[in-house]
C-alpha cells in the first residue's frame, strides 16, 4: 500500500487498546491523464488508518493545521516485548515521514477500513462536507 500524499485530517489515541488511529483521505488510484486533459484524476476514499499494539510514539511536527503523508516506512522486524499478552509474533519499528515532519512508534500492524464510497476527482483530498464531518457546533451563548 502507499500513501503518499494522503491528507491527514484526525489523529487519536485509544489508551485502553494500545491503538493510534488517523483520519485520512486515502488515495486508491492515481489516474493519468487522457487526450487533452493534463492533469491526474483521483480514487479518493475517506479511511481510518489504524495501528495496533502502539509503544515508544513520537511526534516531531512542525506547527500547521495541515499535513499530507509523504511515506510509511516499517522496519526492524522482532518479537514483541509483550508476546506473552499479544497474538503477534512480530512487531515493527514505524516511519511516518509527513510534509511537516515524522511520527514514530513500534506496532505489531495495522488495519485499513474505508468509511464511505469511492470519489474519483481532479483533487486529492476530499472536502469536509463531502467526508462528513466533524459538524461545527452551535454558538454557546
């Protein structure tokens, strides 16, 4: 899977589960131009990016209300330090390398899961109304 230049809209944390998720904008396919078009159409899907069995995390981002994902590498494969309590037999050491910066952690994998249909358009992030949310609230008077 790549996930270069997927849009990062969310990051959580799921203490009890040992889980980081991200919200992101996952690109499917990147399609080449045809004819006389000159730039790229996009499979975009709205996804939640889900890493398992999270340890030693470490975010060193540069201030910004935007961040697009540029590579993840996954290395160093070994047993995990808590293999008796896991179903794992391996764990990784993780790279996210963003525009703004890296985040950094060990996690045995990671699971995918796309929340709505397919767009295929000319961008490579989807709009908040097209993802659903998150609402604005209404003013507190």
């Amino acid at each position: 899977m790549s996930w270069h230049d997927n849009k990062i809209h969310a990051v959580a944390f799921l203490d009890d589960a040992f889980e980081l998720m991200f919200d992101i904008d996952y690109i499917m396919k990147w399609i080449e131009p045809k004819g006389k078009k000159s730039s790229y159409s996009f499979e975009v899907v709205p996804a939640t990016l889900i890493f398992k069995n999270v340890w030693d995390l470490e975010f060193n981002l540069e201030s910004s209300l935007s961040t697009d994902i540029q590579e993840i590498q996954r290395q160093n494969p070994k047993k995990p330090k808590n293999i008796d309590h896991i179903k794992e037999d391996l764990e990784y050491d993780w790279l996210i390398e963003t525009i703004n910066g890296e985040i950094s952690f060990k996690s045995t994998g990671f699971q995918q899961y796309s929340k709505k249909k397919v767009f295929i358009q000319t961008e490579q992030s989807i709009s908040l109304d097209e993802r659903g949310g998150p609402a604005r609230p209404a003013a507190i008077s």
